[in-house]
C-alpha cells in the first residue's frame, strides 16, 4: 500500500524540475533497479517492488541491499510509473555527485544539445561499454535522470559521471587536450588513429555541433556513407566513432 | 476539414492489424514525409498539411508530387496523429512491393525478433547508411510500417527492402552465402575481414540469436567490451559491425 503522498512525490520526480528540488530520481525494471543498487556512486531511498516478485528475489536482494523493502498492488504501481507498460519494480535514488572532469590521458565524451532522451541514454550506454568515464554536456542536452533516459542506458547510469557545463568554456580550459568532432566532410574514419586521449564532440540530432564549438575541433570525423541516408542516430554514430577509436 | 471517416481509417492504421488489412500505413512529419514522397517504392493516397505549412511549401511539394492536397486543422492533426507531438504533416503511403531476396554479392541485414521499433527503425537507416539493399526479418521482429518505426527510418524505408520469413527455412535455401553472428565470445571485431558478400544476424534486444541460427553462423563476431555495460543497444551494435565489415 502505497500513501497518497508517496504516490505524488514519485509522480513529481517524472519532471524534471521536482528531481533538481528533491535531488532524487526513479528508476523502474527489475535489470535497471538491481543494477543501480548494486552502483558505488547512487543511494536507494525506496523499493517498490509487486509482492510476487519480492517473494521470489528477496534473498539475492538482500546480499547487496539491506534498506526497506515495500509491496505495491500492480494498479498502484501503475500510477506511480513513467513507463507505459510498468515492470515488477520501481526504485527511487538520489542522485550521484557529480565528479570534476580531469579529461587528460583519456577518452572523454562531449555532448552538444543532445535532446532525445532515448539517444541520450544509449550514448551513456555506449560510454559505459567503452570504459568513457565522464561525459560532458551542454545545458540544452536532456537531463540524464529522465526517466525514459535512465531506463535506455539500462544501468550505465550508474557507472558514468556526466557533467553538465558551458561547453565553449569548459573546452577553452581543457585546450591542451586534443578535440574531435563528429561532422559531415570531415577525415574520413578508416583515416584517424586510434587515441589514447581526446575529447569527442557529439552534436544534436538534427543540427550537429553548433559551429562556434566546430571550429574548436582539431579534427573532424565522417564515417563513410555508402549508400543514401541523410544521416546516422547520434547514439550510433557514436558507437561507431568510439569502436574505432579505442582499440 | 478532414471527414469522422477519413478520421476512423487513418487511426485504424496505428494498428498492425488494419494495416495489412489495407495494405496502407501512415508517416509523419516534413522530414520523413517529403523523403517518403521522393521513394519510387511508395505511392501516396492521402497527403494532409497544417494550412501555413502547404502554403508556404506548395510550389516545392509540386516538384515531386501531384497527387491531391488536404488541409487539416491542428486539433484534427492530433487526432490523426500517432505522435505524442504531432508535425505539421501526415501522409498515407501504400506499402511498398517487397521485392525477392537474392544475397548473393552482397551483404544482407538478417533480423531475429528486434522488438523495439525505435531500434528497428534506426537499423533501417544504418542499412540505408551503409548501402544494404535488403533486411530478412523473422517474423516476431516489430512491424515495419508502425508509427515509431517510420518515424525512426528518417525516411530510409522508402528505400531500403524489407522481408518477413522463416528465418531458419530462408538460411538453409541461402546456405552457399557465409553468415555471421553478432553475438557474445565471437572473434574480435578487430580480428574480422572486411567482406563483400555475407548476411549479418542480429539478435533480439535481450535474449540474442536464437540457438538454432546461431548454430548456423559460420563466424560469430564481438565488439570488445572496454567498460563494464553489460551489452550495446542492438542498433549501435548493428552499426558498429556495418562499419568495420564494409570498408
């Protein structure tokens, strides 16, 4: 049984503006919710979870988590999700600190405006299977503890520090370290070598980098087209740039 | 002014159903929608517009398009709409002809039950990227012509060919074609040839390749995992291969 108040609490943190007041976030699905639990970086303050699935896992639950555990009704539960087909579990952490971004001697993402929460999530993903440890974003790029984000990176959240910052700025300080950029007519990728250290310029869905931060590159990267698609998901350009880069 | 009828098939065709009853199905949006009209694989039955945007965009349309133009207004286009935000255009396409699949010389996209439109769709337009002709899909893979998965092909399902079979029937009559498997403790990427003749397999989002196709592969291939996500997204993983196999 969950109270009306706790059921408008979590209904608040589906916006954005309540997760910047309470510092907090949801996360739903029992593969994301173990996964956040089991993070270094992410404090779980609720467990929501249908009793049938409780009763089933609690014992694994409890070798790595030992908070209080509550049943919802799946009607409840409803109510309480973002999703629209809501899973067994619901979970509300706060948020990481967020760490300062030391980008020398590693590979480090920066994200200009990217704004679907889907490709955001699944670019996080990909950091995370390519042992990027901070991302850095732009103001305008969606906030990392949406819930549709946090849901596709499928627990990487847990593992990433992402930053949010003045891009132009936070470049200028970090100007010794080499800086490439995903762009159209850039070297072609089968062309650049791999790195050890650099930071990689994502831009938005529709527009890419914006110019003034596209002139700070070193160098720009095209991943070449054989056939006749506009262009490529961020999220896979990403991954594909990444793949090579890193070997 | 758009007719109760008119209204009632055009939100029939969100459902799979009613689509292969009518052989129709709907894209939205300018972007999408103006790439859909430029297909020679489409026809366009019901092309409707916000009033500001046919105007201002009439004289262009009618460079590629003749057909007849319908004015809607916004509160109907949200009807008609399958979008959470629906664009300025909606338009009704016959399906395209699916043509037969012949692999040999080429490099074909085989699909295993992808469930997600949003990662179907975005395979499309890495298949379009990359100048793959054909996609074979088993036939739990999502529908093609669903709402999310037109939107997501940015348009490249006007020119990329997609075939529902008996995935297994069809490998076996394609037997003499090398397939590869993108698949968990495969040879490393890196350690791939490039080709120029193969199919691809692609597994569902969480459980992979079937066993029994998996079993078929000649090669299985892996992206080396540098972090700790447990997978990629399975359009990024997609896209990686497609990028290092077609150099």
């Amino acid at each position: 049984m969950v109270s009306k108040l706790n059921t408008r609490y979590i209904q608040s943190l589906h916006l954005k503006k309540f997760r910047d007041i309470e510092g907090c976030f949801i996360a739903e699905g029992s593969k994301v919710v173990l996964e956040l639990l089991q993070s270094t970086k992410l404090v779980c303050r609720h467990l929501y979870g249908l009793e049938t699935w409780l009763n089933e896992k609690e014992s694994f639950l409890r070798t790595f988590y030992s908070g209080p555990l509550e049943i919802v009704l799946p009607h409840e539960l409803e109510k309480l999700s973002a999703l629209k087909t809501p899973n067994e579990l619901l979970a509300v952490f706060s948020k990481a600190v967020v760490q300062p971004v030391q980008p020398s001697g590693k590979i480090t993402l920066v994200l200009d405006e990217i704004q679907d929460p889907g490709n955001m999530g699944t670019i996080i993903r990909n950091a995370d299977w390519f042992g990027i440890e901070h991302i850095v974003c732009s103001r305008h790029c969606a906030d990392i503890y949406n819930p549709k984000v946090v849901q596709s990176t499928m627990g990487s959240i847990g593992r990433v520090n992402v930053f949010y910052t003045d891009l132009d700025v936070w470049i200028q300080l970090n100007n010794s370290i080499k800086k490439y950029a995903a762009a159209l007519n850039g070297t072609e990728l089968n062309k650049v070598k791999n790195i050890k250290e650099g930071l990689l310029m994502i831009g938005n869905e529709s527009k890419g980098i914006n110019r003034k931060l596209l002139e700070m590159a070193d160098e720009k990267i095209t991943i070449p087209r054989k056939g006749h698609a506009e262009s490529l998901n961020a999220a896979v350009a990403t991954g594909i740039i990444l793949s090579h880069l890193i070997k």
